[in-house]
C-alpha cells in the first residue's frame, strides 16, 4: 500500500517526538535547521523517527521514498507512487514561507520545468509513470532551547486545500516576463527566470537577472479560524486539512479513524475552507488536530 498522510500522522504520534535530531548537511545555521525539520518529516512518512541504527533508518527511507531532495529543486521528497512533499521551516509563527522561485502549487506536475533530470526519471526511482501528483506542504515552527530546536508545531497540508491551480501562478508569471522582455532599446537572452538582460551599461560590462521570489502565508495564518493558536503550556501540536474525497479515498481511513478514537488529544473534524480558486466557494476537508 502506497504510504499517505494519515501513516505520518499514526507514526508521528506513537513516536511523541518533537526534538530534531542534528544533521550535517548546510554550513548555514537557518538552513541546517531546516535539514533537521526535512529528515523529521522524512522520518515519519518512514516510520523511523526512533531509529537508532542509521542503516535500519535508511532501509526504510528508501523503502517508503523514492527521492529525497536536493537544496534547489522541488520536491523535497517524494513518497513513492504517492504525494511529492514540500518541506518549509519558519521560526515565527506569522513569518510567511519562502518558496523562492517555485510558485504554490496544488499539484506538482511532471512537465515542471524546476524538476530535476532523476526526479522524472520513474524507472530509476522504482516507480509507476505519472503526469501529475498531489502535494503535501509540511510546515514547521521551531523553537530554539537550550541548543536544541523543538518542533512546536506541525501542519501537514493538503495542497489542494491550500493552494491555487498552477494557471492562477503562471499566468501572472507569463505577463511581467512578457512585459519585461517588451522593454525597447534592451538586450535579452532566454531564461527561465523572468528575465535576464544583457549589456546594460555603455561598456557592455553588467547584466541583470530578474528572478521571481514566491512567498506563501503560512497554514497556521491561513487556517486560523478553524485551528487557533495553541496554549503557551502546550508543547507540541499538529494540525492537518485534508480535502474529504482524498481523506475518503485513503483505504486505511477507517483503521485510522479507529486509531483516532484510542488516542488522547488526536480529533478528527469535518471543516469547510474556502476554496483556492474561488473565495466564494467552499470545500469540504478533514481537519485532524493532535498535542500534547
């Protein structure tokens, strides 16, 4: 069976873990945390969040992931034949989240053109052939405490609940590079990016890229009328939104909502939010809410 939101869920709260554990992967303080939040996440898509032996914790990462990222492209992960995963860290709860040149997207889709080479490539990664799949934007707040980041709080988000179809982004991506490449008296030369112009100054010595910089309200803001802020004596708390036809479509939603029953402090809710194409619209989600 593929591995989906609500097996990250159960593992994460049988694990009652939120100390990330350290990682060696950036030089870079920020960005270390954020390898810390990554690996978390990872771990409990995998469930081995308690794993000790890093061979045994490898074997099923490889196992449940058929890719894990790198540093400049998306996803950060994907869960094989299953969801691509966007892993985000922010260190304020209102602090908006940086997806830099990737815009939101409630789908990823194979054609994108910031998909690295490996990530198309199903053979290699043991996988089905796809067009498209759904993402899950994980999102953590960390706190820092005594030389060690706590994770206060997680959202794990259905991105269909949570963001626009990639025509709303790319349409409005398509005008300013049109605009941009309409400057007269200029000199372009094709990107990616939103442009790049040559040969600026008399000598023909500088250029300029113009790059799009996507920033994206965080789901603890977005969602605050249906998962208010958590006490200040509470020490961990999730919240996930799960469009109800993908929560009904899991075949282990059942056994999950008799998990559900058999934990303290785990809900489940039926909650409307309002759709990401049209604010007067509303969609039908699974809120799930768990802390301690």
């Amino acid at each position: 069976m593929v591995v989906n939101i609500l097996d990250a869920i159960k593992n994460l709260v049988l694990s009652k873990q939120n100390i990330l554990q350290e990682v060696n992967i950036s030089s870079n303080r920020a960005n270390a945390m954020g390898d810390t939040l990554e690996k978390y996440v990872q771990d409990i898509f995998a469930n081995s969040v308690n794993c000790s032996n890093e061979n045994e914790r490898e074997k099923k990462i490889n196992n449940v992931l058929s890719y894990t990222g790198n540093s400049t492209n998306p996803p950060d992960a994907l869960i094989r034949n299953g969801a691509a995963i966007e892993t985000k860290k922010i260190q304020s709860r209102t602090s908006q989240l940086q997806l830099n040149s990737s815009f939101p997207g409630a789908k990823l889709y194979y054609d994108n053109p910031r998909l690295k080479k490996e990530v198309r490539d199903f053979k290699k990664l043991r996988e089905n052939e796809w067009t498209e799949r759904d993402i899950i934007y994980a999102v953590g707040y960390i706190s820092k405490k005594n030389k060690k980041n706590y994770l206060k709080e997680l959202a794990l988000i259905d991105a269909e609940a949570y963001c626009a179809n990639k025509s709303v982004y790319l349409n409005l991506f398509n005008k300013i590079k049109a605009g941009i490449n309409n400057i007269p008296n200029t000199v372009f030369s094709d990107t990616k990016e939103l442009g790049r112009i040559n040969q600026i100054d008399p000598l023909k010595r500088s250029d300029l890229r113009v790059r799009g910089m996507w920033l994206l309200k965080n789901p603890f803001e977005t969602f605050a009328d249906i998962y208010p802020k958590p006490s200040k004596d509470t020490a961990f708390s999730l919240v996930s939104i799960i469009t109800k036809h993908k929560f009904d479509s899991f075949p282990n939603h059942n056994e999950f909502f008799n998990f559900a029953n058999s934990i303290n402090g785990l809900e489940i809710r039926d909650v409307e939010v309002q759709d990401p194409n049209n604010a007067t619209k509303k969609i039908s989600c699974k809120l799930i809410t768990y802390s301690y």
